[in-house]
C-alpha cells in the first residue's frame, strides 16, 4: 500500500518560510504528477502546486512567486518550498499524487502550517 509521509509544518512569523517534505515509501517515478493542496477551516481543499512527470509546474494565483515545488526522483520525495508567509497561508497542507491521468488518489495525512506573530 502507498504510503505517503509528509514533514515541515510548524508555527513560523509573517514573511518567514517553511519547508514541506512528502515522502513516498514507492518509486514517485510513477506517477503523472505530483502536489500540494491545502485546506483553511470554513474554506474547501486547493491546489497550490503540481509538478508533472515531464517537470512542468503551476502554481495557484495566491503563491505564486512564493512558493516552489520540487522533486527528488531518487529520494522518492517531493517539496513545498514556501517563503514570505503570510497569515493566509494558515492551512492543514496535504501532498497528493496522480497515479492516473486525471485523479488524485494518493494523499497524505496533512500537515499543518500556522504563520502568525
């Protein structure tokens, strides 16, 4: 069964940055993409970075220019970088892979991410 582990969430200041890990315990080379949702309480889940397996990212409108997704083929791990936090960006932050084309069927637990002074 696949598993994935993620890591980095915490309690940081606005303008700060965190670092999210997910940590596959198969070969991440199989899937057709990979992300990051997030989910505020009251809001609906998001999508706030994909990384294709041909290495292609997008980002959502609100994290553009602040946050970078990455992978790591041979660690089987993918990355949240995220910087100039701001209070919005309070969530639970889950990774999720696509193992078919069109559906996000593998997830994590969630992590969560709190920016505030």
């Amino acid at each position: 069964q696949v598993q994935l582990v993620e890591s980095g969430g915490g309690l940081v200041q606005p303008g700060g940055s965190l670092r999210l890990s997910c940590a596959d315990s198969g070969s991440i080379a199989r899937y057709y993409a990979m992300g990051w949702f997030r989910q505020a309480p009251g809001k609906q889940r998001e999508l706030v970075a994909v990384v294709t397996s041909s290495g292609t990212t997008n980002y959502a409108d609100s994290v553009k220019g602040r946050f970078a997704i990455s992978r790591d083929n041979a660690e089987n791990t993918w990355y949240l970088q995220m910087s100039s936090l701001k209070p919005e960006d309070t969530a639970v932050y889950y990774c999720a892979a696509r193992a078919s084309p069109t559906i996000w069927d593998t997830w994590g637990q969630g992590t969560q991410v709190t920016v505030s002074s």
